[in-house]
C-alpha cells in the first residue's frame, strides 16, 4: 500500500491550507459558499418535503449542498491562485503540472535575457511548446525552438502557445482549456518513447530566477 511521504499534508489539512489562502486573497469566498450551501439543501429539501419524504429530503439536501459548495469553491479557489502566480516567471509550467492525465513538462528549454521562457511539454496532443513573456520576444524564442524539437519530432504533430495578456497569446487562466482541446494524435503508450526523443535535444544551463516555482493545488482542479 503506498504511503503518505513524511511531511505531505493530509487531504483534510490541504483543503484547510486551500481555505485560508482562498479567503485572504476572495473577501467574497464565504458569503458566496455559505449561500451556494442555503440554496443547494433548500432546493432537493423543499421538493422532496411537498412531496411527504422530509427525512429524505434533509439527507438530499446535505449531500448537494456539499457537493455544491466544493464545486463553487474548487473554481473560486482555483481563480485566486492563478491570479496569484500570474506573470511569474515559471507559472505556465505551474499550471500544466496540476493537470491530470499524462503531460511531461520540461521547464525553461529556452530562455531570453529579459526572461522570457518556453517550457516542453510531451502529450496526447504530441509536443507542445508554451512560451512565457513579452509576445514579441517569445514569438522568437517559440519559432527557434520548433526548428530545433522538428528535428527529431518527426511526424509529431509540435504546437506552440504563448501565454500571457498580449494580442494572440493565452492567458494564464485560459491555458488548461487550449491543452485540452488540442487534438489526441499521440496514443499514451507512444508517449514515453517521444519523450525520450525529445531528452536527445540535451539540457541547457538556463539562468533561471532563484527560488520555489509557483504552484497550482491539483485537487482545486
């Protein structure tokens, strides 16, 4: 049975961190929780009351309205911390790392001075190339790359996304939608093998910022 690393917080304990972190930074967290919770019991327990089944209708009532108030509150919290990390440099790789399913990202494969970054990532889409910073700059960094992964991609499909708030880049929020409605045209047993192709292109020593990486709680996802 696998265990829990020392030191991992608890499901109980990362919900409670989620929380607090949610609440400092969306005054409106509570007030909108607590009236998702009023209005998913009253709605199944004012139904199934008329009909003469109140016992029923109190257990209904607390089973949707709990399973309401995560739900607004998963989106809500997710909202807070990608506002939080936005512009950071490393907060695209942030986000595809909380993503489930099968992406492998190698961080920071190019770099620009004023540091713009593009990142790898091997999926069911094929690869993709997600650039971070000034569109211009990351335009650049983005065609340089593709010639350079082309090479030993093959027939894989490469695409290139550049995140952030500039005309023709995606923003920070919008990312994990654009991955997932990229094409499937790599099967997840062809992936591991594409991704040793890419680890051909070699690592580079990239100076990137000092510091923890931003992060993305994946149970808010």
């Amino acid at each position: 049975m696998a265990r829990k690393a020392p030191g991992t917080p608890g499901t109980l304990a990362q919900l409670r961190m989620v929380w607090s972190q949610s609440r400092a930074l969306d005054p409106k967290l509570v007030p909108v929780t607590l009236g998702v919770l009023v209005v998913g019991f009253a709605a199944p327990f004012t139904t199934l009351l008329l009909l003469g089944y109140p016992v029923i209708g109190a257990v209904a009532g607390i089973f949707a309205a709990v399973l309401a108030a995560l739900a607004v509150f998963g989106r809500r919290a997710s909202t807070v911390q990608l506002a939080a990390i936005e512009g950071q440099p490393g907060a695209a790789a942030a986000v595809v790392q909380s993503m489930r399913g099968i992406w492998r990202i190698t961080p920071a494969v190019a770099f620009s001075a004023k540091q713009d970054v593009v990142h790898r990532v091997v999926g069911r889409p094929g690869v993709v190339l997600i650039g971070e910073g000034a569109p211009a700059r990351v335009a650049q960094l983005l065609a340089q790359e593709k010639r350079r992964v082309a090479r030993v991609a093959g027939e894989t499909p490469v695409h290139e996304v550049s995140v952030g708030t500039g005309g023709g880049q995606v923003s920070l929020t919008a990312l994990r939608m654009h991955l997932m409605r990229l094409p499937r045209t790599v099967k997840p047993r062809e992936i591991g093998g594409l991704e040793r192709k890419m680890s051909a292109l070699g690592e580079r020593n990239i100076p990137i910022p000092k510091g923890p990486m931003p992060r993305v709680s994946r149970r808010m996802r």
